[in-house]
C-alpha cells in the first residue's frame, strides 16, 4: 500500500466552531490543568526572526533532556506516555482477566503475558527456532533456498525481498501481488558504500554484531567471523542491486508488471514455485518494484554456494526474530541497533516493547479496547467538522491559484473533494477469530499472528477492494495520506494536546490539528500524490504547462531543504523530503487561511501578551520541540523522508508571509527571504 505519513508529535481534538477563548485548560482524560502556550517553554532571548524553533522552544529543550531509554524526546513522546499508560492499563487488565479461551481478552492478555515471561523465553534461549533451523539447514540446492524464503514469508519474516498484496497503482479496483527490493540488514543501501567516518564505524560496528549473534546461536568464534564476513558480503550485493530512496519516490519506476512466464525469464527465478510456496493461487502477475534486484537475485542464487544461502537464512531468522528471544540475544541486537545506530543508552522497560509487539500483531484487538475507553464517539463527529471546514478552504485556495489551468483546477477539486475521510478507529473492526493465541511461548505468538495476517491478505485476491481497511492501528500517534484509496486517515491516539484541546482557543488547534490535516491533504497533491487522479489510480491528469508550473515551485522548495545542514554538515536531503516538505508548507498555509474565517482569527485580541497570530504559529512550533541524538538524526537524514523538526518548523514559516507580519520579521533576520524565494505551491 502506497501510505504516505506524517510522523508527527500528540494531538487532540475538536470542533473549532465550539472552542472556548481560553489559555489554560483541563485535559478530558486526566483532569490536569495546562497552559497552552507557556511562557517558560520559549527562549526570549532569540529573536523569533532568527530562529523560531528556538524562540518557541528553547526553555522546553534546555530542560527536557532525552531520557536514556530514547532517541529523542518531544511532544509526541509526551502524547506516545499517554497512550502507553492506557494500554498497560489494558493489557495488566486483560492478562488479569483470564478471559474466556478465544476472546479477545484472552488474545490480548495471554499475548501479553508470554511476553512478559522473561524466566520461560531466557530458558528456552534459541529453541524456539529449532524447526525453522532445521528446516534451513536441510536445504542442498539454490531452489531449496528459494523455496525456503518463500515459506519466511508466510510466516513474518522477510529474507530477500518485501512481500505484500495491495492494489493495482494503474487500476485499484483489483488487488495484486507486489514484491519490492529487501533483504538488508543495515537501514538502507548507502550505508553499505558510503565513506565517511560515521558509516565507516557503523559497518565495522555491524560486523562485530554479526560475529556476536552468531556465537550467541551456537558457532564458536572462528565460524561466527567467517559467517559474519559471509552475510556482510551478500548483502552487500543486495545493496548494490537495490535503487536509492530518492529514486522510489518516482511511482512509475516501481511500477512494473509481469506475467510468471516473463519474469521467469528476466530474472532466472522459478516464480511459479515461489508463488505455490507463498500460498498465491489463480494469479499470472506479478507488480515488481525493482526489475533490476529480482534479475541480480537470481545471478546470486546461481553463483552463491547453497551453504553461503543457508548461512545468510539463519542469520535473517534469528535477526528478526531477536527482540522475542533470550535476553542475552535480545540485548545484542539492541547494543546494534538501538546504541550503535540510534544512541539510544537503553532498552525501553519489557512492558512497552511487549506492548508494541501486541499492538503491532493484534492490534485491532487491543484498539477496540483502547477506543472503548479513551475515545468518545462524538469527538469523532467533532472531527469530522474540521476536516471538512479545512477540506472548504483547501477547495478556495485552488480556485485561486495562479499558476493552474481553470480544466487542471476542476481535475484537483473533484480529486479533493473526493477525499475518503476516516477519524479514530475503523467503522468494521478485523475478526482475529481463527487466530490462536498461547501463554507461554512469545515467538510462536509472533509467528502465528504474522502468519494470520498473512493469510488475512491472501485472501483479498480476487475479491472486491476493501477500502474500510486502516493501515494504522487506533492507539497509533501518527497519520496518513494513501493514494491508491485516496483517504486521508487519523487515528484516535493522535488527537490530543499538542494539536488538538477541548478548551483550547482556536489559534492553538488550528495551529495544531489543523495544520496536521492540511498537510495530509497537501499530501494528494505533493511531488508523489499529484500523479495520482481522484479515482486513486496512477494517471496524468496534468496540461503539460500546469506540469511545469508545478515541477517550478516544487523545485523551489527542494533547493530550500537542500540548504539546511545538520550535526557534522550533512545535508538534508531535499529531494527525499519533498513530499513531506510540502505537506508541511501547505498544511500550515491552508489551517492558517481557516483560522482567520473563526472569531478569534479576525480579532487583535491578545492572550498571555500573544496576538492569535502570534499563537497560531507559537501553537505549530511547539508540535515539532524534541530533543534528539546525534545518532538518530544521521540515521534519518539518510533514510527518513522528513525533515529535521528544527526545519519542519522553521522551514515553512520562512515562506510565509503572515508569519512575517506576526512577529515582525525584517530584511536581515535569519528566517527573512526575498519574496521572490518564499516558495508557495499550494
């Protein structure tokens, strides 16, 4: 599924029409007195000209240190303490239950106590995967290995490459099997090849972890450094073969259909096997992200030793499934990957890493639960009539531009007024049913519930797309944008303070919220979502010259991202964060617009010394303050498509002009550009 999303910091909600002109309220849930915008966050003594982010944050950041079990702490870890305290509740409650056999608090509560179980899974160190090991093991030839990844498949896993069924880009009405490069065991191609200090370190790093999960399952050390040596250099290849990030922003060229027979041929791979493996049935094609990776593939399974594939499945095996093995397993592959790639100092408590191993495997399950307590069904409806009062002033904002035909402007309003919009939690909850769930062994847990969803998606072949489905679960704190059903989605445990509160004036929600929905639905028309027409197909409904007009100004605004430098001058990659760059710039342009049709937009009245300009902005920089390690932020430049927060908040507002006039900025200021350089697409 083509999901674009938007990670963002908490939010809450309302209907802007009945906000109450106040600057310190009660939360719903929790009854806690807040102030909306505080004045002991910001930093006064930077210019708001010179650096926004710091003049609405810089209190907050100086005294909010990131704790030793994250990567970065800001507002949306704030909301994220929320939800997992509501979902501890819940799951301490349902394991207490000893609910029914079958229900789903005998699911949710049985799943979490096999989690829970340290002294069980530690005892059991790697026995757990002794079947898959076997069976690994057993393999005498290059269609065995295939075969072998194939099963993985099923089951969760995922050697080799990405597997998944969704719809046809070019005809969504019909659902496809899709397969996409993978099989990497560093975050993205480049750390592979790169030369810098950094990622010199982090593969020099990743081959000693190697050697050490392969003593933890069993090889003595000359073994586990000859089969470290082994992995690192077929993935290697893999990278090789694999196409930049940048170059996958582009849908047509992951766009590629082949019947079996065809793709047989181009890649010398026996796909009818793969596909009777993978339990596909009545299909003859195939969508195929990269062409050239599925052809290197099959080169490797000809050329490779069979015992080099073996060595390089076992290590998939044990990798992915490491977080629900032994503690000393577990704690290898968090030195690796949580302190070595992130800085993270240390492990999340048991608690909530099981509690995201629930929610990641049942988690409409426990989102029914989740919803059931914390999510009202009118702040739905609530919702809805902000949605639709940003959804107007977008519709405005097109009419007006102009840069774009009167026959293009028709093409993108019938697209945005024909947004399927979905708030909180799904109107058809999924029926887990014939999902068996076991106290006492956590990775079959893992295994079965990956492999009912995987049979959850096989079944959708031949059948209707079903476009009620979600791609998040309801507690999640995040939101999406998908072309293929051109839906803009919202889940319950994003609508919270910072972006959204009962008794917050309207400058503090729209400045929150709103900006959040502008920005997906600036998302149906960014760099990617504007090659997608209203029906959700991949189609150009563009005039070439309107194209043009377009691909001008959003030119501008990867030129912008590309001058921004983070840590030790890495560049932000502007042409990976366009998308989102975008979204940001209309997102915040469009609930700005939509602010000032509300009472307390058109007046001058002041707040806490603030105008509610002043705190429309103040409300948008307070959403992106977070505290992050040097660490994960070189990990996202390279594989994130969002920009630094810093920039997420800065950025846009160097292109505003009404930000400008809020807060003074003059010729000189650091955030101040010539008009003729404030990028405007939307």
């Amino acid at each position: 599924m083509n999901v674009k999303s938007l990670v963002i910091s908490g939010v809450a909600l309302c209907a802007l029409a009945s906000c109450q002109q106040k600057h310190e309220g009660g939360d719903a849930q929790t009854g806690e007195k807040r102030k909306f915008i505080d004045l002991a966050n910001m930093d006064t003594t930077i210019r708001p000209g010179d650096d926004f982010f710091m003049y609405a944050n810089g209190g907050w950041l100086k005294n909010n240190p990131i704790p030793g079990t994250e990567t970065r702490w800001g507002s949306f870890n704030e909301l994220q303490e929320f939800n997992y305290k509501a979902l501890h509740e819940l799951l301490d409650q349902a394991a207490k239950a000893n609910g029914k056999a079958g229900s789903a608090e005998q699911k949710v509560g049985d799943f979490y106590l096999s989690g829970m179980d340290s002294a069980t899974i530690d005892k059991a160190g790697i026995t757990p995967l002794k079947a898959d090991l076997d069976r690994i093991a057993a393999i005498t030839d290059a269609q065995g290995v295939l075969n072998e990844v194939a099963y993985e498949h099923t089951v969760g896993l995922n050697p080799l490459f990405s597997f998944y069924i969704g719809p046809d880009d070019k005809n969504v009405e019909k659902m496809l099997p899709q397969v996409f490069q993978g099989g990497l065991g560093l975050p993205d191609r480049d750390y592979y090849f790169e030369t810098d200090d950094r990622s010199k370190k982090i593969r020099a790093a990743y081959m000693d972890h190697l050697k050490k999960m392969f003593v933890l399952a069993g090889d003595d050390e000359a073994t586990a450094t000859k089969n470290a040596a082994t992995v690192f250099a077929l993935e290697t290849k893999l990278a090789g073969a694999s196409m930049t990030r940048v170059e996958m922003r582009d849908p047509y060229k992951v766009y590629n259909k082949f019947d079996l027979a065809q793709l047989d041929k181009t890649t010398g791979m026996n796909w009818n096997a793969v596909a009777e493996k993978m339990e596909i049935k009545g299909q003859d094609t195939l969508l195929v992200g990269q062409p050239n990776f599925f052809k290197t593939v099959g080169g490797l399974l000809k050329s490779t030793p069979v015992e080099d594939w073996k060595t390089y499945l076992r290590w998939n095996l044990i990798n992915e499934n490491a977080p629900y093995l032994s503690s000393a397993i577990d704690k290898q592959n968090f030195e690796f990957y949580g302190k070595t790639l992130t800085g993270q100092q240390e492990q999340k408590p048991r608690w909530k890493r099981v509690l995201t191993s629930v929610d990641g495997s049942i988690g409409e399950l426990l989102g029914k639960m989740y919803v059931d307590k914390n999510f009202k069904p009118e702040a739905k409806e609530r919702m809805l009539t902000l949605v639709n009062n940003l959804q107007e002033t977008y519709a405005e904002r097109i009419k007006r531009v102009d840069w774009m035909s009167d026959s293009t402007k028709q093409k993108a309003l019938a697209k945005l007024n024909s947004f399927m919009k979905k708030i909180g939690y799904p109107d058809k909850w999924k029926d887990y049913s014939n999902l068996s769930i076991v106290r006492d062994s956590y990775v079959k847990n893992m295994m079965s519930s990956a492999n009912f969803e995987y049979k959850y998606m096989v079944s959708k072949l031949g059948k209707p797309v079903d476009k009620s489905e979600w791609g998040m679960t309801p507690p999640t704190v995040n939101a999406y944008y998908n072309p293929a059903f051109n839906e803009i989605v919202f889940p319950a445990g994003i609508l919270r303070f910072p972006f959204f509160d009962f008794n917050a004036d309207d400058a503090i929600n729209y400045g929150g919220i709103g900006a959040v929905i502008g920005h997906e639905m600036t998302h149906g028309f960014d760099d990617q979502g504007a090659q997608y027409a209203a029906d959700g197909n991949l189609k150009n409904w563009w005039s070439t010259q309107d194209e043009a007009n377009f691909k001008k100004r959003t030119d501008m605004v990867v030129k912008q991202y590309n001058a921004y430098t983070v840590l030790d001058n890495m560049h932000v990659n502007g042409e990976l964060t366009q998308g989102e760059n975008i979204a940001d710039l209309g997102g915040l342009a469009i609930a700005y617009e939509a602010f000032k049709k509300t009472k307390q937009g058109q007046s001058s009245e002041k707040i806490d010394g603030f105008t509610p300009d002043q705190r429309f902005f103040l409300s948008w920089a307070q959403v992106w303050r977070a505290n992050t390690r040097d660490e994960e932020l070189a990990r996202r430049i390279k594989i994130d498509p969002h920009s630094p927060n810093i920039f997420r908040c800065n950025g846009p507002l160097s292109n505003m002009t009404e930000f400008y006039q809020a807060f003074n900025i003059k010729e000189g200021d650091k955030l101040w550009k010539a008009d003729s350089l404030r990028a405007k697409v939307w």
